[in-house]
C-alpha cells in the first residue's frame, strides 16, 4: 500500500530480544513505505567500538565522538551481532550518558514522519504520547523465541546449544526489563503483539491491520 505524499505516520515498536519486533518493523516499513530505524544497532555499535579499542575507562569522551560519525554503513556491520558484542550491548545500554547520547539520532530520525523505530523505549521515553502514531509492544514466550533463535543461530554455529540461546535471551530480557533507566516496557496505550503462537504470514496481517486502522483513525476518508 502507497501511501499518498501528505499522509505521515511514526510508528514505535519495542520488545524484548527475540520478540518479533525487527521482523514485524521490517515487514512494516515495506508494505507502507516507511523508514526503518533499529535502534538496538546504535546500542551495539557502541558497544562493539569499546569493545574493539578497549576503551573502558573515559568511554564518555570516546563516545561522544564516535556517535557523531555514525552512518547507516557502519550499522551494517556483521560484527555487532557478535555474541560478545551483544552482552556487552545490555550492559553499556543502562548508562543515561550512553542513551542521551544516541537520543538525538532517534529524534531526528523521527523528523521525517514516515516512519518506524523500533527497540526497547521508542514508545515509552523516545517517542512517547503524540510523538508516536501508534506503539507496537512486541513479546513472545521465551521458550518459542528461543527455539526460533536457534534454529537461525545454528546455521552459523554448529556447536551452540538450545540451552545457551534461552539462557542469553533470558538474562538479556532480565537486564533490559529490570534497569533504572529506560526499562523496557509497553508504552500506554500500545498494541501488544503476541508472536508466540503465530507464524510470519499471520503477524504480518495482524500487523498490517493495525497499521491500517490507525492511519484510518488519523485521516479517516482522506486517507
Ligand atoms: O534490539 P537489539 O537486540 O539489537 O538490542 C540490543 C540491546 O540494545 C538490547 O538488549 C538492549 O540492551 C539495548 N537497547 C536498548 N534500547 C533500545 C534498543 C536496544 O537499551 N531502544
């Protein structure tokens, strides 16, 4: 679905790791044209970068330069998905210089009206109240995102365990849902979005359905 030139919509999805919530964006972001911002990526670059010169000590210097050079190619990188990279990733993610930082990315990010962010607190501290549209809240069962996870992490990995996946989501969950700052949690008023019993097709006519019933309530007729 086009939507006309005039029509906006900012859409904020948040959800524990494995919930669904990237591929829901994704699938989102393509049916109604809008942009894509993975959040939990700036999060990840940081830690990566850290990790990768050693900078555990003055991170707050380091950071602050490194946050101003970054570009969607070097969002891309492979490595930010490292194993490594991604526990350190919930670690760095509790410190309020870490996401003050990399809130004025997502601010502007948002800036364009057409579009779709997704993490842990678009809808709750980023985007929250009329900033966003709508706000999605994605979850799944742990043992279900577990298995998914697994399946997809063993392609590459053979010697990983199901047992190592459910326990680095979990705990991951754990870190992301019980710190001070910028707890993840459905924002008031979000669309929860339950994945654990649906496959893709059905997520994606439940998510398209939302989307559409929330441009309708924006634009009525005119939409
Ligand atoms: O979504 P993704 O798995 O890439 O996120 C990696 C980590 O980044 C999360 O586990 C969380 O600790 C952190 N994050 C966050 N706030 C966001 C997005 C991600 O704290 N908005």
């Amino acid at each position: 679905m086009k939507l006309k030139k005039k029509i906006k919509i900012v859409i904020s999805a948040d959800g524990g790791a494995g919930s669904g919530k990237t591929t829901g964006s994704r699938l989102i972001a393509k049916k109604f044209g809008l942009e894509l911002l993975s959040s939990g990526l700036l999060y990840r670059y940081c830690a990566y970068k850290l990790l990768k010169k050693n900078k555990f000590r003055n991170k707050k210097i380091f950071l602050k330069k490194i946050v101003k050079k970054i570009t969607n190619k070097k969002l891309k990188n492979k490595n930010l998905y490292n194993p490594e990279v991604t526990e350190y990733t919930s670690t760095i993610a509790k410190i309020k210089f870490v996401r003050d930082l990399l809130r004025s990315f997502q601010e502007n990010f948002a800036k364009s009206g057409k579009c779709i962010l997704e993490g842990r607190d678009i809808g709750t501290v980023i985007l929250p109240g009329a900033k966003s549209d709508l706000k999605l809240f994605f979850k799944c069962s742990l043992n279900t995102k577990a298995k998914r996870r697994f399946l997809e992490y063993k392609k590459n990995n053979k010697k990983i365990t199901f047992k190592q996946v459910k326990n680095a989501l979990k705990l991951r969950d754990l870190e992301d849902t019980k710190r001070k700052i910028s707890p993840l949690r459905p924002a008031k008023g979000a669309v929860i979005v339950d994945t654990s019993k649906i496959n893709i097709k059905q997520m994606s006519a439940r998510l398209f359905h939302i989307v559409y019933v929330a441009l309708k309530k924006k634009y009525g007729k005119s939409l």
